[in-house]
C-alpha cells in the first residue's frame, strides 16, 4: 500500500475534526455596524454566549484553538481553550474580511453609500468590499493557508477549534469542501454570533458534518455585518 492510500486510510479511521466557531455578540453586531477589521469587544451577551459555546465544544475533546488576533475572536477562543484546559494560540490570517470604507458604517448607510455593490452582494458576487477592502476569495486563501498549517501538526482522529468570524468562517469551509464562494454565500449562509461549523476529514477529503450549531444558551441569531 502506497504511502498515500496509508493516509487515506487513517483518515476513515481516525477522521481529523476541526470546528469552525464564530466570534460571540459585539455592541456592533447588535447595531448593525459593518466591523471588518475594526477591533470591536465581546458585548456582555457575547461573553456569557462564548462561555456557553466552550462548555457545548468540550465534548469534541479539542486538542488546540487557533483565533483570529482580533479581540472578539481571540477571547471567544481563549474561554473555549481555557474550559478545556489546552493550548491556545492567535494567527492573524484568521481575521475577519477587510471591509474597506464600509468599516464603522451601519447596513444602511453602506446601503445609501454603495447601493450598486450591496446589490452584488446580495446576489453573492465577489468584490473587494469598500473599494480598498479585500474580496471573499482574498479570505479564503489566506484562511486556507492558516488551516493548512494548523493540519500540518494534527493528529489522526484529533480535533481543532478555529475561532473566526461570519465571512471568514464560511469561505474558509467552503474551501475546505469545494464549494465555490458564491454557492456557500447563497445556500449557507453566515454563522450566527458563537454559532459553529463541524468538518470532518474523509477519505475523498473534508466535508460539513454540522453547520450553525449553538449551544442552547447561546442559540439566538445576529448574522450581519462581520
């Protein structure tokens, strides 16, 4: 048996799992203020929803959390790592899209001052948000390049949380699985505030096993604006 069908192999046996967790409830998530790369708190709410998303994950057994550097990410993957008692790190290629000149403006003034590229949006076309922004394709590869290096040192039958962001959350799994961008936006659709994603590692390679899980407390949705 070739080295190659040797991991393939392992990977029905002992299937690698990483979950795919979105950062908990920002002051503006709840306004409906376009974040990006702004580095925006956990609210009181998304603090209590990061505590109750740490204590659902521990039944995975994570071995690792990696987080994105921004604080809403980083803190929500700081309570999972520190529940169940294992490393932590943050990798800046997590963060959230770059949304440009819609950083800080709320859906409607984006709507007001960009009405031509929110309707590309709605209809999941990609373009670098905010005219100096980054598209969806820009996240996914750099999200897949951090995920890439993560598996690098994961172990067969290992899980890893990644804590993240709406936009990059999902293109990161989509890439993960094939799907192209505009199929993910249009039949996914985003992850709620500490809402979670499961992919598990299969022979042919990696596919969605659950999609915008929650824990019960944590269970109310806000899907806008990264």
């Amino acid at each position: 048996m070739t080295l190659g069908a040797n991991a393939r192999v392992m990977a029905m046996d002992s299937p690698r799992r990483l979950i795919v967790l979105r950062h908990g409830e920002t002051s503006h998530n709840a306004a409906g203020v376009w974040q990006g790369q702004l580095d925006s708190p956990l609210s009181e709410r998304g603090l209590a929803q990061a505590a109750a998303a740490a204590e659902a994950l521990a039944p995975f057994a994570p071995v690792r959390v990696v987080a994105s550097d921004l604080s809403r990410a980083a803190i929500t993957g700081e309570t999972v790592a520190r529940v169940d008692d294992i490393p932590f790190s943050t990798d800046e290629r997590f963060r959230e899209i770059h949304a440009g000149a819609w950083q800080g403006l709320t859906g409607d003034e984006v709507r007001a001052g960009y009405p031509e590229d929110m309707d590309k949006l709605l209809r999941g076309e990609d373009f670098r948000r905010g005219g100096h922004g980054e598209s969806v394709a820009d996240v996914a590869a750099r999200c897949r390049a951090g995920v890439d290096a993560l598996l690098a040192d994961l172990e067969p039958g290992a899980c890893a949380v990644i804590a993240t962001h709406g936009v990059a959350g999902r293109a990161l799994a989509a890439d993960l699985v094939g799907i192209d961008q505009r199929t993910s936006w249009l039949a996914l659709g985003g992850l709620g505030n500490c809402h979670w994603a499961e992919l598990v590692e299969g022979r042919a390679g990696w596919r969605i096993q659950a999609w915008n899980q929650a824990a019960a407390r944590s269970s109310a949705r806000s899907d806008a604006l990264a």
